[in-house]
C-alpha cells in the first residue's frame, strides 16, 4: 500500500536572465526562487492497483514518483510504502519497488545489459533458477534477443527502454513506479508493453503507478487517474468518470449511406469532423438513444460507433479551464 | 553486509570488464600517474656526486619506485564519478539498489588496481631489485606489516575522495576542490618529495593531516629501519586516521543524499 498525507516538495532554484553580463552579475549576487514542485499531495493507493499519473509538463508527476521511490526527501508531509518510509530506502523496500524512468538508464552504459541483469541478480539476492526463469520470460516478451549482449551506448532508445524494462523487473518487485514506460517504442511494442504490465500486475498482484505522454498507456491500463497540477492533486478516481465530469458527451460515428447536409447534422448535436465519408458528431448523453436512432433509421449509417471524447482533449479542456495548461513547477 | 558479501564477486566481475571498456584511456591514465619516475630521474641526477641530507641515490630509488607502487595501488577517482553521477542524476539508479553506494564504488575499484598496476608494477620491481633493493626493509615484520598499512591508506584515499566527491550534493561542481586536495597530497603526503629532505615545518603539519598515512606511512614502512614501538605507533594512528575518513565520508554522504535532487528524467 502507498500513502502521501499532504506531501510537499520544494526546489530553490537560481533564476538568471540570457546574456553575458547576467552571468557575470550571477557570480556576485544570485536570485533564488523557491518552487512548489509537490503542494500538500495526499493519496492512498491499494496493492495491486494499476494507476495513471496525469498533469501537464512540470506539474509534479516525476517529482512525486521520486519521493515515492525514496530518491527524494520530502520538504514536508507524511508518506510510506509498504510501511516503510522511502527517503531512509531500507533494504526491503528497494528489493521490492522498481522505477523506471524513461529519460534515465540504469544500464551499465559501456557494457552490454547482460551484465547489469548479472549485477542485478546478485544485489538483489535473486536466486539464480528464478533469474533465468524471469530473464527467459522477459527476454520472450521484449523481444530482446541478441540486444542483451550489445554494448548499451550502441543501443537505440526503443532498444534500451526494452532492456531497461527487463533489468527493472528481473527482482520481481511489487510496486511498480513507470515513468514514461512506452518512450522511444513502436506501436507495437507499445501495446506489448501494457500488455505485459497488466499481465505482470495481475499474476503478481503488483502495485503500478504509471506516468506517460501516451493517453493510450493510461487509458489501457489504469482504471484510476490521479491528476496533478501545479503540484496541487486536481482529481483523483475512476477514469471513466474523469472523463464524464468534465465533458459528459459522447462522440458518435458513422458512415452515411448518401451525403448528409451539415444543418441536418446539426440538428443531431455538434459536428465534429468529417473524414472522408465518416462522420463524428458530439451529442449529449440524454439526446443519444434518438441521434443513434436516427442515424440507423433515416440516414442509413453503417459502422456505428458511440466513444467517449478522447482523454487528451478532456484534459486540455481541464488545464484550459483551470489556467495552469504551463504550470512552471519542476517535474 | 552478507548480501553484499554475497553480490561482491560478481561486483568485481563487473568492475573489471568496465575496466577494460577502454583500453586506450586506461592505459593513459596509468601513464599521468608515473610522475615519481620523473622525480626519480631528477634526483638521480642531483645526487651523482653524493647524498642529499642524508638520502642517497640508492636511497631515492627506492624511496620513488615504492612510492610509483603504493600510488598506483591506492589512487582513486572515486570524487570524479560521484560529482558526475550527482550533478547528472545518474545517482537516481545507484540509490535504488539494495546495497551502498560507499561499497559498490569500492568494489569498482577493487576491481581495478590488477589493472592499473599491470604497466608499472613489473617496471618497479625490477628497477627495485636492480638498484634499490637494499634500501628497502628486510625486516619480515615490516614487509608484513606492509600489507594492513597499504589496506590502510587505500581506505583513507577512497574515504576522502568519497566524501570529496559527496560535496557535489551541496556544490554540484567539486573538481576544484579536487584539485586542491591533491595540491595538498603532494606535498603533505612525500608523493613529491620525502617528508624527511622535506623543511621541518611541513614534517610537522604533515603528522597532523591525513595525507602522510596515505603514501608516506606505508613507503616508511617499506624503506626505513623502524622498531616495534615506532612500527606499531604509525600503524595505529594509520588505523585512527582511516576510522576518522570513513566516518567523515558516511557523515558527509548521509548529510548530503538529504539534498540529492535527482535531476533529470
């Protein structure tokens, strides 16, 4: 179980303008600014729950995944995971929590990941019929194949974020912390990603907290959102329900038999776009029976379909709203 | 600590294929350390004709080729690295392992010194044998008591560099202090010269500061005729000096991982 009762982290960063003589000035005299990374945060997060972290750049999702993992001590605010606070990183907790940051390696970067999975299985005390068990079943999985015995600075970023993944999991954590998972990945290897992170989430009944620019990865894979802003906790809940609160229309799609004028689809809610013959319009949840009805019955519509709005355009419209689409805390 | 035991032969392992990554730099960075060779040819030189307060040239052979030898066994970079994981962020992945970074760095090192002394150690020992070797200890008290002195200054030096290198938590940059350690070390520990041709003045700091038990504690016990007390004395305030590094180490790790930002990502 992971717990943050009003977690705060501060940064003072030195500010200073461009240019020469800013530079020499910052010799002698330095502006420091204090900034609210994490704002009083407070969550609880149950064992084997799969949750998304959403907010826009610099909002504090990193920065919380980092106290969380004991990487960072918190300014203020009470937080433990698995009973144990994470900034003293006993030897239980790190043998089992897992971050992986996609814009961090911890691969040993002038040997070939093979030899960071042997260094790995030997601080995390992994017995060694196990290694070769997960190793086989990771290696199957990412497709990793010869890559393991290539020097990591040959690798490319897709490449390395697969063998990173493997050296995250090979101790079998149960909390995992995923910050941008998917980065640098094929859509393929994309989808094989989640699909893995659900299924190593259910057979371990493993904890993920996941980060990511791909809507697509949170949407597959986390029933619970908590979204933050400006280091403030703006939503936490069930993502289907996000996205009903904050835009509760449905977008419906079809494909009309013959054209269809645009006042007469104005009659049946907002268009929305026109791709090719496809039609979108957003209609309310109360008008939907009738504009489904409608479609089908008196414009013919073939390949029907009813979606929620897209999570990107409910969150613009969230940050939008709220002014703080360029929140300036660092992540 | 057994788990580290345990992990600490595939540490090595580790750290000696790191090592060997690049040959080329490795090999240049063995050959910046052979400045005692220079000073060996200098001071040959200057005592052609006699000795120099009381040290002959036999005297300076010995005294430069133990030195070339306990340098290269003990020298680390370990300040270096850990500026460059803190001020990067790199340390973000050291600190999620289960094991201190105090000894996974060591391990590194461990792994290195076969290494680091494969160019210069055969040189040694025969310009040792040839030239100097009967300025060396023949007293099998003190060549035993060689091996602790030198586990002993290898752990002052990977302390203070570890605590140097822990100053980026609070600094970012330490490579000026850096510079200005090993400024001190080459006066205060006889890298440069003998503390003994050395003014009385610096002789005297030099018992006070860590630098002498680093170099010239083990070259004394390897190249000078002491007695049991004399040898037992320097052993103990070696032993007192490494307790002191490695506790200023931890303190200043444990003070600074506090204020570790873990930028990037």
């Amino acid at each position: 179980m992971i717990r943050a009762r009003n977690l705060t982290k501060y940064f003072r960063v030195h500010r200073r303008p461009p240019g020469i003589g800013a530079a020499v000035k910052s010799l002698v005299h330095r502006h420091y600014e204090t900034v609210k990374a994490v704002d009083g945060v407070s969550f609880t997060i149950e064992r084997g729950e799969r949750v998304g972290f959403l907010g826009p750049n610099g909002a504090g999702k990193t920065t919380t995944l980092k106290v969380l993992s004991g990487l960072l001590h918190p300014t203020g605010g009470e937080v433990d995971v698995d009973g144990f606070v994470p900034f003293r990183r006993p030897r239980e907790l790190l043998g089992k929590i897992t971050l992986v940051m996609g814009q961090k390696s911890q691969l040993i970067w002038d040997l070939p990941p093979a030899e960071t999975y042997a260094m790995n299985r030997a601080i995390f005390d992994v017995p060694r019929d196990q290694f070769e068990r997960t190793l086989k079943e990771l290696t199957e999985l990412l497709d990793l194949g010869a890559l393991v015995d290539k020097p990591t600075r040959q690798l490319s970023l897709g490449e390395r974020m697969k063998c990173e993944l493997a050296a995250a999991l090979l101790h079998r954590p149960t909390t995992l912390f995923l910050d941008e998972p998917t980065i640098g990945l094929d859509v393929a290897m994309q989808v094989a990603v989640r699909d893995f992170v659900r299924e190593y989430n259910q057979r371990h009944h493993a904890t993920v907290l996941l980060t990511s620019h791909y809507m697509d990865d949170v949407v597959a894979l986390c029933p619970r959102i908590i979204v933050i802003d400006q280091g403030k906790l703006i939503h936490d809940g069930d993502l289907r329900q996000l996205i009903k609160t904050m835009d509760p229309h449905k977008r419906v799609s079809f494909t009309p038999t013959n054209h269809v004028a645009d006042d007469e689809l104005a009659k049946l809610g907002t268009l929305i776009g026109r791709d090719g013959q496809r039609i979108t319009v957003r209609v309310t949840e109360r008008e939907l029976p009738a504009v489904v009805g409608h479609v089908l019955s008196s414009l013919h519509g073939a390949d029907l379909a009813i979606e929620d709005p897209p999570l990107e355009d409910v969150l613009r419209a969230m940050f939008g709203k709220t002014g703080k689409g360029n929140a300036e805390a660092a992540s | 600590m057994i788990r580290t035991l345990k992990a600490l032969p595939t540490l090595l392992r580790i750290g000696v294929a790191e090592t060997v990554a690049y040959r080329a730099e490795f090999l240049v960075w063995i050959l910046t350390m052979t400045q005692p060779l220079i000073m060996l040819g200098l001071w040959t030189y200057v005592t052609r004709d006699g000795a120099f307060r009381g040290m002959t040239s036999e005297d300076f052979t010995a005294y430069y080729l133990a030195n070339l030898i306990v340098r290269q066994l003990t020298g680390n970079w370990v300040a270096w690295q850990l500026m460059e994981d803190i001020r990067l962020g790199t340390m973000s992945m050291r600190l999620l392992r289960p094991i201190h970074p105090f000894y996974a760095y060591a391990a590194s090192h461990v792994a290195a010194i076969p290494f680091r002394t494969v160019v210069a150690l055969p040189l040694a020992i025969i310009l040792l044998a040839s030239s100097g070797a009967h300025a060396l200890t023949h007293d099998p008290v003190q060549i035993a008591a060689f091996v602790p002195s030198l586990v002993l200054a290898w752990l002052i030096t990977f302390a203070v560099m570890f605590a140097l290198g822990s100053l980026a938590f609070f600094l970012t940059q330490t490579n000026a202090l850096s510079e200005v350690y090993f400024a001190l070390f080459q006066i205060f520990s006889g890298y440069m010269l003998p503390l003994a041709i050395m003014p009385r003045p610096i002789a005297v700091i030099a018992d006070w500061l860590p630098f002498k038990y680093t170099l010239a504690v083990p070259l004394a016990i390897l190249t000078t005729q002491l007695d049991g007390h004399e040898l037992g004395a320097l052993l103990a305030r070696q032993g007192a000096w490494t307790a002191a590094m490695l506790v200023l180490a931890i303190g200043v790790w444990r003070l600074g991982v506090r204020r570790f930002e873990a930028v990037g990502g």
